[in-house]
C-alpha cells in the first residue's frame, strides 16, 4: 500500500474487506442446502474473530499517516448498526466508508447454486432497502456509500428501469435513475458507463460464446448438467439479466472500431456492445440534454445543496407504493454550517416515477406542498428529468412515465 500511496494515490477501494480474518477452530457448516455438494458458510469466512484487529492495524500503520481515503467491499453484512458500524464508526478508525449489497443485489437467488435463477421484485422492496441503509447513520459518526451499479452486476438501466421498450424509456428511466442516486446521502460513486446509460449486453448473444466471467460460465454449466430445462431457461434468463460480464464489455467512447476502447484491428477481451455507435461518449457531450449532460446537472446540483443531498436526513413517503418513489431530504436545521430555525428548515421532496405509464400524483394521494409543510404555492420546482420539449406540456400534478422530479420548500 506504501508504494501507491508513496507515488501520490488518494486511497484505496479494498476488495472483500471483511473476509481476511476467518474461525480457524474448523467447525463443520451446518447443512442448509440438502442433496448439494457445497454448503453456504458465510459465517465462517466473514467477519471473523480478528477483524477490526486487522484492519485497525491498516489504517494505523499505513492509511492514517497519508491521510488516505478508503471503502471497503462488506459482503454478507446485513445488520447495519451491529455489523457495519463498527467498520465505518470514526471512533473506530478503521474504514472511512463501505459498499453494502443489499440493494445492488436485489433480483438475484442464493449466493450459491440459485445465485443467478432471476427474482422479480416490487418497487416497495428496494425502496425498503434504501430506507434501511439511508437512515442507519442518523444519530452515529459513521459515514456510507451511495451506488447501484459496479463491475459484478447487470447494468443499473437494465434491472432498475426500462432499456427493452423504446429509446424515451431507456433515456427516461437512466435520468431518473441518476435522480435517484444524486439525492441519496452518502459518499456517490458511478461505475464507467453508467453515466451514458450504457445498457446489458444484447440478449441473442450466446452464453457460451460471448460470456467470459467464471462464475457465469460455472453457473450456466452447473444449470445444464442437471438436465432440468426449467432450471436451465430460468439461468439462462438470470444470467441476461444479472450477470457480471455485462459490466464488463469495452466503454463505449465514440463510433469509431472497438467503440474507441482500442484500436480498429485488435480483438478486445471482450466483445464491444452492438449499439455503441449510438451510444457513446462522443454523441452525448454534444447533446446537453443526454443522460451524459443530465449527470453533470444533477451532479452540480447536488454540490450546491449538498446540506440536503449529501448529508440530509432521509425520510420515506408512500413506502408500499408500486409506482412512485417518494421521499423527504431535510437539511436537520444547518445550512452553510450556521444553525437555522426549525422552521426554515430546507427540504426536499424527491418525486420518481417507476413506470412506463403517466402517473397521478392526486392518485396516489401525494401533496407536495404538504409534505414539505410549506403553503401551497410556495413549493418551488428545481429540476425535473423532462427534456426542454415536453416541458410545455408537463402538467404539475402528473408525471410522464420514468419522470423524475425535486421540489424545494423555499
């Protein structure tokens, strides 16, 4: 680590942190999946008994001296206060911050053998998810990370919104998720692509030819030995769905060969997405109002109010609701450092839409201007996923589909 930090890296994102210290008195793991081979045993290699040992002595001797920044990757830690606080705690000065898989992982079946048989999921579930690990820190010294998509899993378009339909809904729904990510409290990190709505690799593509990730390819040859058809279809719609080597094709930077990944006559690792030509760096940076140009907005808008977005108190609003994603950013009486009355609070209300329909707000009994506790009239619009177009006809108490937007009070 010296090495990196001595030629000027900030810090380090540390893969698996929490798997480096395991039970060594060797007991047998207790039989969960009867009729397999292997068994889960996460509590045999996670979170072992020396731990935060190991890693107290990491940041001691090698991250505290250069001030180095560092995330851990914390699998099979699911109890937030319990288990991941004391890596995140800065009185434990241990880690600055984690990746949790809660979320990122919504979809997928057992980590073993049913990782990859593919589970449909309402929207009040990962809404729940987001609530769990918003709200956790208030009230500690720890601090958390903000992501939906990373180099093992499926591209965040292509399992949260809607890439199949019609290129609006692909467009539409990558804005709203960056909505969605932008305003969530914590630490943002964005994986290369996800900022052009890079999107799964093509599903006529052959599993055996084109996937390249072991544990695809494990999976998928473990499916077809079993001689179950059912077994074998629903992997195979898994793994278009969930696999890691969609996170892995070439970035598409411009419509030149290979995407502008390498040179015209080389063969990359990987084959380049058929639809880098119209997807790509280049395209977007012309076009203020791509998914490209629409991150750099909400981005900048989430520095300016980063009292709200970055460290905001999250609340919930129709939890249990299919259709819109709804919640409440409060700035917990500070803005600029300066304590402000209770009353002049500064808040947000974070409006989604996670349909493919024109969604009533009035429907699902939602008031803006109530839920913000300011008169009506008096909520002020900040920004909305609408391209300048369809502005005109953007209705106030109507939605169009995969619309996202932010209210203010004040």
């Amino acid at each position: 680590m010296r090495f990196w930090l001595d030629r000027g890296v900030d810090g380090f994102r540390i893969d698996t942190v929490n798997k480096y210290s395991k039970r060594v008195d060797f007991p047998d793991a207790p039989v969960t999946l009867p009729g397999e081979t292997d068994q889960p045993a996460a509590e045999m290699w996670c979170n072992g008994p020396r731990i935060h040992e190991f890693i107290r002595e990491m940041n001691q001797q090698v991250l505290a001296p250069y001030n180095a920044v560092s995330v851990g990757e914390l699998s099979n830690t699911p109890l937030p206060r319990e288990q991941v606080l004391p890596y995140v705690s800065a009185k434990a000065k241990e880690l600055d911050m984690v990746f949790e898989f809660s979320t990122i992982r919504l979809g997928t079946g057992g980590p073993f053998h049913g990782k990859y048989l593919y589970r449909e999921f309402p929207l009040s579930e990962l809404k729940s998810y987001v609530a769990t690990w918003q709200q956790w820190l208030e009230g500690t010294d720890g601090w958390h990370t903000v992501f939906c998509e990373n180099h093992d899993n499926g591209r965040a378009v292509s399992r949260f919104g809607d890439d199949s339909s019609t290129v609006e809904a692909w467009e539409a729904s990558a804005k709203t998720i960056a909505l969605w990510q932008a305003t969530l409290t914590g630490t943002i990190f964005l994986y290369q692509g996800q900022e052009i709505g890079m999107v799964n690799m093509p599903e006529e593509w052959p599993i055996e030819r084109e996937y390249k990730d072991v544990e695809s390819l494990n999976f998928y040859k473990e499916a077809r030995a079993s001689g179950d058809a059912e077994r074998i279809r629903k992997t195979e719609e898994g793994l278009r769905i969930l696999a890691r080597d969609h996170s892995r094709i070439p970035m598409q930077w411009d419509a030149s060969p290979n995407a502008g990944f390498t040179s015209a006559g080389v063969t990359p690792w990987m084959r380049v997405h058929d639809g880098y030509k119209d997807l790509n760096v280049e395209r977007q940076e012309k076009d203020e109002e791509s998914i490209l140009g629409f991150y750099k907005k909400i981005l900048k808008l989430r520095k300016e109010y980063s009292g709200l977005f970055v460290h905001g108190a999250f609340r919930s609003v129709l939890q249990e609701d299919e259709t819109l994603f709804v919640y409440v950013k409060d700035d917990q009486g500070f803005e600029e450092g300066d304590v402000v009355q209770a009353d002049k609070r500064r808040k947000a209300l974070v409006v989604m839409n996670f349909s493919g329909q024109p969604t009533s707000l009035l429907e699902h009994n939602l008031d803006v201007a109530a839920t913000l506790g300011c008169k009506h009239g008096e909520e002020r619009l900040l920004v909305t996923t609408l391209k300048k177009k369809d502005m005109s006809s953007m209705e106030t108490g109507t939605l169009k589909p995969w619309e996202g937007r932010v209210y203010l009070n004040f």
